[in-house]
C-alpha cells in the first residue's frame, strides 16, 4: 500500500493485513485488521505517528523510503501492533526521538528494547510545535492497557485515536463509507477489549469532549470524516441502557440441554423478549462479546461434566466475567445425571458481574414436564424484570 493523503502534508501509512483471522492468539479477525501510521510533514518538524506489527514493517520502511528525515515517532500504545516496529523505523531514523506517555516509556524500554536516551515522556495535555502544525497528546488510560494516549493535531482538527474508535477490518476505503459494516466491527472491537473497562473510557470521552474534532484517524480500520457516527456509537455501548435481551450462550453434549434451551428460547419470545444463542462448541466467540454489550439478561445453558459446568461454559462465564457487561440479570439452565455444583460453580466465577440472580433450572436427565414447566416461568419472571427495568 503507498501512502495515502488525507490532507495537505498529513498521510495515511502502515498495512492491510488482509489475511490475519486471530489476534493475540484470542480475538477472531473475520475481516482481518490494518496497521495504520500516520506521517505529519510540518514546516519544520515531521512526525510519525504508530508504526505497524513487525511483520508488515517492510511494506512500513518501503513507505518511508522518500522521507529524508524524521524528528518524532510517536507510541501512542506500546502494543507490538502499534509500536513493534520502532525499533526498525530508529534504525533508518537514529536521531528521531521517541515522544509517549511516562507509563509507556518503562514499557517502551522492557518490551522493545527501545534504549532510554530516545524517549521523551509527554505529560497529560502538553504539546509539540511542528512550524504550521501544532500535536496535543491526551493521556486516555485504559483504553485498553494503562499508558495508552492520543494526538491531537489542531490547525487540522484530527484526532489520532490510538484503539480508541478503531475497528478490525481489512478494506481499500481510506474513509468509513459503509457505515453500517464498520458499526458491526467497531461493536466487536469495542465488546472484546474496551467494555472491561467502560466507566474509564467514560472519562476519556470527557476528556476529549471539548476539542473541535473534524476527523478520526484510528490506528486500526478507516478514517472516521463524520465523527458523530462512531462517537454517539461508544456513548451507547459505554451509557446506553441495556435492552430487552437475554444472551445464551449454552452447550449440549447429549440434547437434553439443547431441549431446555429450544424450549426456553420459544418461551422468551412468547413474552416478547428476543433472544441471542450461541453454542459454545462453535460460536465466534467476538459475536458472543458483541451481544453482551446490550445484553439486559445473561442465561447460561449447561450439561455437567465431573459434578460441575461443562469446560466451555466454564470459558464463556469466564469471557462474560472478565469483560463487565451492563447486564441486570442472571440464570442458569441445564442438566445433570446424578448430582454436582454446578450453581454454585458457575456463581463464584462471575464476581464481576452486578447482577441480580434469578432461579436456576436444572434437569435430573431428560426434562421433565415439570422441568419445562419451570423453564415458562424463568422466561415469564425475566420478561416481567425486563418491563419493571423499562429495558426496550
């Protein structure tokens, strides 16, 4: 990929690695991601800012090629997809300084043997002058490690947002032209690394609430020219309320918890609740993060396996646990043969979660009329819950 210009002096650089379908050997990457480096040419001083995973480096350098000189690199984020390739842009650049937040610099140093008479800290708010152009750097803690900032550059208007807003997709458009797709990865993206972490990214979007913000230039997916978009987007998933949904994730190893979780699915939505199900043997586990941002009910459908929940759903409570989503309720339904803990297993696994927690439904084997009995009153209590809560 060449550089590409988003305005006079100022291009869009990195990578499309439109083959990558993993990421940190845990996020799926069904439509791959980018690397995006942006280089600022001002009147005296030019800038880069993120570099690319060191496997895409040389398509980075190749970019860099007809650029005699630069002043600063900037990390925003000492991740290996963002500044991994530092070390190879300062062996070209050997007097560019290294411009990141005090947290990223001892980061910088242990991670990438970034040595320390390259690095200059940056304080929360304060600013470089490049001649014409003038970068801001914000601290945005936890957006999504500790020392992570963004860059503002204010005779243009730009916000080099870092993760922040950014989405996992592989594409030629430079800019977010289809809304619609870069919603779904942009939910995705903020579902599997940023909601653990939501009541801070709260105060981050304060932060940078006052700054008059033409464009967004995330370091993965495309440009945002219409920031309201994305913005408005990120203050529903962090404050919206949650809605009238009950999330499943559930696995069955001999149908009769796939019987309980039919059964109850058509029971919700007799009570006018929809529903997401996803079976664990096989689902994306990114679609399950992306449900759970809106998820006003968490039900989780088990078989037991050695007195307690069957592995995978031991991993979807942990993933569900971990990432704190703003759900009010929750239950568990399945089977068992003889006996175990699974309740009480899957309950001590979910401390993270506020939520209020409804009668379980186990089955001794195959359920009975009873069992699905009380799975109808399980959906009619959730949906009742749902309406006293004003979820929609």
């Amino acid at each position: 990929m060449k550089p590409r210009k988003i305005k006079e002096k100022i291009y869009r650089m990195g990578s499309v690695d439109w083959d990558r379908r993993l990421f940190d050997a845990l996020i799926p990457l069904p439509d791959g991601t980018s690397y995006n480096a942006f280089l600022i040419e001002g009147s005296e001083k030019t800038v880069l800012i993120d570099t690319v995973d060191p496997l895409m480096v040389d398509e980075l350098l190749a970019q860099l090629e007809n650029v005699p000189k630069l002043d600063y690199v900037v990390s925003l984020h000492a991740e290996q997809d963002h500044s991994g390739s530092i070390p190879h842009v300062l062996s070209r650049y050997p007097d560019a300084k290294v411009i990141s937040s005090p947290k990223a610099k001892g980061m910088l140093m242990d991670l990438l043997r970034i040595p320390e008479k390259s690095l200059v800290p940056v304080e929360d708010g304060e600013t470089i002058s490049l001649g014409d152009k003038t970068l801001q750097f914000i601290h945005t803690p936890w957006v999504h490690w500790p020392e992570t900032m963004v860059a503002y550059l204010k005779e243009d208007k730009i916000l080099f947002s870092c993760d922040f807003f950014g989405s996992h997709i592989a594409t030629t458009d430079l800019y977010a032209t289809d809304e619609a797709r870069v919603y779904e990865a942009a939910k995705r993206y903020y579902a599997e690394i940023m909601m653990p972490f939501r009541s801070v990214i709260r105060k981050n979007m304060e932060k940078i609430a006052s700054l008059d913000i033409a464009t967004i230039a995330p370091s993965h997916g495309p440009i945002y020219a219409r920031p309201s978009f994305i913005i408005d987007a990120h203050k529903d998933w962090i404050d919206g309320p949650a809605k009238n949904l009950v999330v499943l994730p559930y696995i069955s190893m001999h149908n009769s918890t796939r019987q309980m979780v039919d059964f109850f699915v058509s029971s919700l939505v007799e009570n006018g609740v929809s529903v997401e199900q996803f079976d664990l043997a096989v689902t994306d586990i990114g679609k399950l993060a992306m449900a759970l941002v809106d998820a006003g009910t968490i039900v989780i459908g088990t078989p037991t396996v050695l007195a307690g929940p069957h592995p995978n759903v031991v991993y979807g409570a942990y993933l569900a646990n971990v990432l704190r989503p703003k759900a009010k309720f929750l239950s568990i339904i399945g089977s068992y043969g003889w006996g175990g803990k699974t309740v009480e297993i899957l309950a001590g696994m979910i401390p993270n979660l506020k939520v209020e927690v409804i009668e379980p439904v186990l089955a001794k084997g195959v359920p009975s009329e009873a069992d699905f009995k009380a799975l109808e009153k399980l959906a009619e209590t959730i949906a009742r819950k749902h309406r006293e809560h004003g979820l929609k």
